[in-house]
C-alpha cells in the first residue's frame, strides 16, 4: 500500500462531465458510479473498500478520529479526517481547495484546506488530534497535493487580509 496517492480524473467509470474517476458522492454522479471508483481506487492501493474512508467536506475545523471500529458506509461530516490505525486509508477530495496530508509513524490525518477552513483553524485541529497521541510536532511531516495557483484564482483585497491574517 503506498504511503499517500493523489488521483486525477482518469482511470474510473463515471461519465460526462464527471468522467472518469470521480469519488465524490455529492456532485450529481450517479452513486453506482461512483461506489465503482472507489472500490478501482481501493483495489489500486490494495485495501477493501470498508477500509478506504471518505468525509463529507463543508470548509470548517472539524475533524473526525477514525478508530479501529470506525465503517466506511457513513462519510463524517468533517474537514478532516485522522487515524493511529494502521490499514485505514484516508481520502480527501479537492478542486480547487489543498489536500494536506499530515503523517507521522504512528498516525495520519488527511486535510481537505480551503480558504474558510485555514482560516477556520482546520490545520491546527488536525495537529491537536497528534498532540492527544502523544506525537510531538518534530514527528510530523506534511505532504501537500496539487491545488488551485494564484494566476488561476484571483479574490478580492478582504479576503487577501482575512486569509493573509492566518
């Protein structure tokens, strides 16, 4: 199993305009379709797909501890998902936001980070759920996907400040 993935749209079964591998439940995809995806995406990292964790996404702080009796059948609600649990793959999805993996020997946490959940304090969550392991921030590397860049994305002077405050 590889240590992190980032995906692309090709590879899955989903057709226009989702085409081809969308994992993301919330889009207007057909579930069948995307229920497939995930189960080619945990294939491909050689894991079940009750292993393979997602979390329904709304740009906030919170974030969800899965444990060794945690069910992949009902995605959290959070921004955030983290494991001491080894064979727990976590999935955050992304369009423009960042994914940010965090990860250390004995734990991960994967971080969906938009603009309103940095500022919402969503990175430093994640890095409390280390702390209560006991892992220290030295232990700790971080690993960022690929995300929207700044001549794709313009905002507007306050939105500069409210992030740039961070």
């Amino acid at each position: 199993m590889p240590e992190s993935l980032f995906t692309s749209r090709a590879g899955g079964v989903s057709t226009a305009p989702f085409d081809s591998l969308n994992l993301a439940l919330h889009v207007g995809d057909e579930p069948s379709s995307v229920i497939k995806n995930r189960k080619l995406l945990a294939e491909k990292i050689g894991i079940s797909e009750a292993s393979l964790f997602f979390m329904n996404q709304v740009h906030g702080n919170s974030v969800t501890v899965i444990d060794e009796n945690s069910t992949a059948i009902n995605e959290p609600t959070a921004d955030a998902l983290f494991t001491e649990v080894k064979g727990k793959a976590l999935a955050v999805l992304v369009a423009d936001c960042t994914p940010l993996l965090l990860k250390s020997e004995r734990a991960v946490a994967a971080v969906h980070v938009g603009r309103r959940g940095l500022v919402a304090g969503v990175i430093a969550e994640a890095l409390k759920q280390f702390d209560k392991a006991g892992i220290g921030r030295t232990e700790i590397s971080a690993e960022l996907g690929p995300s929207i860049c700044a001549n794709c994305y313009e905002v507007d002077v306050t939105t500069y400040e409210e992030v740039g405050k961070r």
